[in-house]
C-alpha cells in the first residue's frame, strides 16, 4: 500500500475551506487543520506535509507573511491558495 499524501489545511472562516477537510479525509488524504501562524509552523515541523492549501479570504492582510512562513518551512511543499 502507498503511504498517504499528508495535507496542511490553513483555514479561516470560508464554508467552501471547511468543507475540504473531510472531503479530503474521505478520499485517503491525511489532513491537519490550522488556524493560526503558531499552528501553521508547529504543523509544518511536526506534519511535513506533501501539499499546504491555504484559504486567503481569512488572511487578507497577512497571507503574503503566512506564504512566507510557509515556504521557509515546508521544504518545497507546493502552496495551493483558494
């Protein structure tokens, strides 16, 4: 069997977000939620995710420092803004 894509889901209020989570699950993705930028680094650190997909209606003022972060620590995860 191969090993389960790990999914880094940073998401804020939008309901379409929300949903992706267990939609996800429900197709064999392993997936950890964030909500916060202290949530996003632990997650990286402790996940290393294949994929981050991030919601960027919740971070209007803050995304570009939250892809920053992201990018510094993911190791080249591909970032998927939605």
């Amino acid at each position: 069997m191969a090993p389960q894509a790990k999914i880094l889901l940073i998401e804020g209020k939008s309901k379409n977000v929300r949903s992706f989570g267990p939609e996800l699950e429900a197709k064999g993705f392993l997936v950890v939620t964030a909500t916060t930028g202290r949530q996003v680094k632990d997650a990286v650190h402790s996940f290393r995710p294949n994929v981050i997909i991030m919601d960027t209606t919740y971070y209007p003022s803050s995304g570009v420092r939250i892809c920053k972060l992201t990018r510094s620590l993911a190791s080249g995860a591909p970032l998927i803004y939605i």
